[in-house]
C-alpha cells in the first residue's frame, strides 16, 4: 500500500517503520526509555504507550542534560485553522518535558507558512486562526517565565538575519529533493524552510524538538548545515498520528471535519461525531458481536483511548478484553470515549477561559524568557 508524509500531506496507511528507514531516524529503544523515566523521576503516557516512538539524537540530549550543559525545547505550530486534538499532543508532551527537565521551551507560529502554503487564505484570517491557536497552546501546561511563543510575522526583525544565513546554506535542488518542491511551488514556501530551522539556534546548546514525524524533513536539513554556522545539530523525538475517526490509515484534517475533534466541539457535537464517524472494529450486527467480537487494533475508539484518552493500564486491558470478547458493544466503547473527551476538553476550555489571554501575555511579552528574547538583538540571539 502507498502512503505519503512530508510537512503539508500525509495520505495513506502510513508505514512507520519504512519511515524511520526512509528518514533515517532511529527507533526509541526500551534502554532510552528507561533512562528518560529514570531521570524524570515518572513516565509520560504518551512514552509508555509507544506514541512516541522516533528520535534523532535524543541520546545526546540526556548525555548533555547529564553533563550539565543543558539543552532547550522547540516546537510550533502553522495557524491553517482551528486546533484538533491531534495539533495538541506535541504540545502537552513538550510542556511535561519542560516540567521534568525544567528548560526553556521556544514556541514557532508559523502564521508566514500557513499564507503562503493555502492561497485561499486571506492574510487577517490567518492572524484569526494564530490568535485562536495560540490560546489553545499557551493552556497546555508551559511555565509561563520559561515559554516564549512567537509568531514569525512578529517576531521576523529577530529570525530575519539568521534566516538568511540558513537560506544561503541551502540549494534549490536540496530543498525539492527534501520537501518534493516543484517548477509550480510558489517561491514563498521554498524560503520558508529556512525560518522553521532558525529557532534551533536560539541557544548555544542542543535543541530537542517534539513534533509528529511528518516535521523531520527540517531537521535533517538542519542537521546537514547547523555546525558549518557554529550551532549544534538538532535533536528530535516525533510521535505518530493520532488517527481520524474515520479510520487508522489517514490523517485529521481540519478541511474534513468529520475526521477530527476540533477543542472547541461542545459535548453533543463530540457524542454525534464519534457515534457517526468513529471508525469501527466491531462486527455489523449485536449477535455477531458477541459470538465473534471486536477489532481494538482497527478500531479508532480503542485506539484514542489507547494513545491518549485512559491513562490507566487495567482499564484499558479490561476494555480491550471485553471489547475483543464480543462482552462489550462498538456502542458502548464509543460511549465511554464520549464521556473522556467531553471531560478533557471542559477542562481545557475552562482553563483556556481563565488563564488563557494571561498566559499568552506572558509567553508572548512579559514573562521572563518572553521579555528577553525581545531585547535580544540579532548579534545577542546568535551569539554572532
Ligand atoms: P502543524 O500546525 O501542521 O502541526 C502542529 C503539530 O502537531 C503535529 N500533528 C499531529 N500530532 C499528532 N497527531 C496528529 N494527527 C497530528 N497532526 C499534526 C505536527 O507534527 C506538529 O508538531 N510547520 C509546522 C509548524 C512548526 C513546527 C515547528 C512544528 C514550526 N516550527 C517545530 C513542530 C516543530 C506546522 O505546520 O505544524
């Protein structure tokens, strides 16, 4: 089966373990596994549960964080509309590894990329999109001292400099051999490139960089000029999909959304989309259920609970029993993953609600990390 995953699709039954050979990232192996635990003093779910399951240099990273150099989280986020749920895992697994790790996390809003990629966009509804998901981001649990978002379009006086220096590193016929660039790709994205790669430099230490694995083609680029520029070669750690609704071998989309939850869907648009779309592994009628049983490993309800949605092992085991069984119905799986959205999401927009616009004051200008990149100069940023 064909599959594609580069920065802007992603189609098919994706194949991770082609992936990580195509890429050339490398698995993440029990041993690191259990050195991440080790020195986080606990285990984030989306670890244990193998979400995250990729990484380049991630070894380093401990080694260094272990020597006392250090290192700095980075991820971002392209504001091409609302934020499902999907668009959040990155971002609530960067902020436990900020809490654990206690090191500054630089956000990227990529409001530049997002104009530029949709031609359908206008500029201001972009911006719409920017201030919406960036509420949602600043609730995910960052340390608001410690957290700079910015978005490009902002911020640009700051990346410009560097940007240029990337861009000269870089030829055409890289670019389109990476990013599948063609004679009809608007010169707007060829560049854009260059300023996802510059918040790798903010530090002169080693970034690690979260992010579902259909960002990597940045890094290896990256990886490829960073020391001729004086900077460190990124580390990464990338997570698969968490599939649509309508089934495990696509990926959400916000122009489809019957395949998503976006986070501001209220209770009885969750309940209605999960019962219409959720895709499955159940048998067609009652009786055949209980004789023959479920599918967890096709069933899109089991695989949200699984990935994200019940923390607890038992749980989880029980319902994969019962389910497998035939004891417990497609219908009342899809129930009990209603009822954990709908919790998940009240409490996120209660937060959003409450703590949001504080928050993002202080990612954006005021907290500690936000006011000095903000007085940086380019020759301080860069240590140039
Ligand atoms: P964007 O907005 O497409 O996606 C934001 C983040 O969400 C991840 N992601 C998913 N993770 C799990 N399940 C899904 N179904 C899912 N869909 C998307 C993406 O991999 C990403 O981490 N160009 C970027 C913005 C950006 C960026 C970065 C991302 C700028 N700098 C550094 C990561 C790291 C973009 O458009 O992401």
């Amino acid at each position: 089966m064909t599959f594609k995953v580069t920065p802007w699709e992603v189609e098919g039954s994706i194949d991770y373990e082609k992936l990580i050979r195509d890429f050339g990232t490398q698995r993440i192996s029990e041993e690191l596994r259990k050195e991440i635990k080790g020195l986080a003093g606990e285990e984030h779910l989306l670890l244990r549960r193998h979400v995250f399951f990729s990484h380049r240099d991630l070894d380093k990273i401990l080694a260094e964080y272990k020597q006392g150099k250090g290192f700095f989280l980075y991820t971002g986020r392209g504001p091409s509309g609302k934020m499902h749920i999907g668009h959040l895992i990155p971002f609530i697994f960067t902020a436990w590894l900020q809490k654990v790790f206690d090191v500054n996390v630089y956000i990227e809003i990529t409001d530049d990329e997002k104009f530029v990629y949709n031609r359908k966009y206008k500029w201001k509804e972009v911006q719409q999109y920017a201030d919406e998901n960036i509420l949602d981001i600043a609730v995910a649990g960052f340390d608001p001292q410690k957290t700079f978002i910015f978005k490009d379009s902002e911020y640009i006086k700051h990346l410009y400099p560097l940007a240029l220096e990337v861009a000269r590193k870089i030829t055409y016929s890289t670019a389109k051999a990476v990013f599948g660039f063609t004679g009809s790709t608007n010169i707007g994205l060829i560049f854009y490139p260059s300023l996802q790669i510059v918040p790798t430099f903010f530090e002169k230490r080693r970034a690690l960089i979260p992010c579902a694995i259909d960002q990597d083609p940045y890094w290896r680029i990256q990886r490829d000029i960073a020391e001729s520029l004086g900077y460190y070669k990124t580390a990464a750690i990338h997570s698969i999909f968490l599939p649509p609704l309508t089934g495990i071998h696509d990926k959400m989309s916000s122009s489809k959304p019957e395949t998503a939850i976006f986070l501001d869907d209220d209770e009885l648009t969750v309940k209605k989309k999960v019962m219409k779309y959720a895709f499955s592994g159940g048998q067609p009628s009652i009786e055949e259920h209980r004789k023959k049983g479920g599918n967890p490993d096709i069933d899109v309800s089991f695989q949200w609970l699984y990935m994200f949605f019940e923390e607890d092992d038992n749980k989880l085991e029980e319902i994969r029993k019962a389910y497998a069984s035939g004891k417990m119905l497609t219908g009342e799986l899809k129930q009990y993953l209603i009822e954990k959205i709908n919790v998940f999401l009240k409490e996120h927009r209660h937060k959003r609600e409450k703590e949001g616009k504080k928050l993002v004051r202080k990612m954006m200008y005021d907290g500690k990390l936000a006011k000095r990149m903000w007085s940086l100069d380019y020759s301080d940023v860069f240590g140039v």
